[in-house]
C-alpha cells in the first residue's frame, strides 16, 4: 500500500484552494504538495497575465463598472444595476459619453428558472432594460447588438459572473484581468 494516494492531477484552480484531505494518509504531505502546485500554477499564471494585457483593447475599463462590448462603435458598455435590470451605456473612442442613438439590444438569459429576454428601451442618453435579470449567479447572457434596427445582429456571450474580482475589484462578468 502506497503512504500517499496522489489525486491524479485534474483538479482545477477552486479546487486546488480547497483540497480534499483523504482521511489517515498523511494529510500534511498532501497539503505541501499541493501548495507547491498552487505555487506554481500561480507563477505561470501572473506570467501570461501580464504577457497577455499588452496592447490588448478588448478588456478596457469601462467608466461604470461594467462590461465592454467587443467590437461596438461607439463602445458599449453593459451594466448590470442593483436592482438586476441592465443598462447599456456608450461612449466615443476616449471612453467620453456619447448618446445612444439608433442602436437595439435584447439580452437572453439562461437562468436556472429557465430561460428569459430583456428588451430594452432609450432613457436618457442610454439605453435600459424593461425587466430585471433572472435570480442566480453564473448564467450564460446572449447580448444581441444591432447598430440600427436592420443591421446585421451580433451576439455577444459571456458569464454573467456577478462575484467580485479579488484584483481589479470590478464584477467578474467585466473583470479587465484578463484571467
Ligand atoms: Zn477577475
Ligand atoms: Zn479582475
């Protein structure tokens, strides 16, 4: 019988944080190797970060917190409020405020109630959703982008991770550190 029975090594990063300890198998040893794991892991990590952010446009900081939206000219910025409903600012290229102008949205939320959509409607100089973002954490949001009502539609999906990124301090679902 071996001293220590060695989980193969498919943990992902949670997990690595949280390790098992199997019962009476020297639980020190296993907890040293697998801080010397998340050691590495962490190095190699904070190296392709910083590798990575370079020059890279896409994860701008977006002046409300939120999330920019990839290839919207004006930027658009998806933001989702206290009160779960979304607003979708934008701004010009230097990330000054700019109006809303001819721009539809729609937002498909696979929540764990099952599936439900936003529309939006202008308020102001932006534009915000008429219903409020499903109850969870961690869905899958469809943004659907047209420029004008019969452009080409573009759909823009991410997690809609609303924890707190422990870098940047910004939601996950617009955290900029590109992790
Ligand atoms: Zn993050
Ligand atoms: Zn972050």
């Amino acid at each position: 019988m071996p001293l220590i029975d060695v989980e193969p090594m498919t943990a992902d990063l949670p997990q690595i944080s949280h390790p098992r300890q199997p019962p009476n198998r020297e639980p020190m040893k296993v907890n040293r190797l697998f801080l010397t794991l998340a050691v590495a892991l962490g190095a190699s990590l904070a190296f392709t970060i910083t590798a990575a952010n370079k020059g890279d446009h896409k994860h701008l900081a977006t002046p409300k917190g939120g999330r920019l939206l990839d290839k919207t000219k004006p930027h658009a910025e998806f933001v989702v409020e206290k009160d779960r409903t979304v607003t979708i600012h934008f701004y010009s290229e230097d990330l000054k405020p700019v109006a809303a102008t001819t721009q539809r949205v729609t937002v498909q939320a696979d929540a764990p109630s099952g599936r439900a959509k936003l529309d939006f409607e202008k308020k102001g100089d932006s534009l915000v959703s008429k219903a409020k973002l499903p109850e969870g954490n961690g869905y899958i949001v469809v943004v659907q982008f047209k420029q004008t009502a019969d452009a080409k539609p573009m759909n823009l999906r991410f997690k809609l991770d609303l924890t707190t990124c422990g870098e940047c301090k910004r939601a996950e679902y617009a955290c900029i550190c590109d992790h």
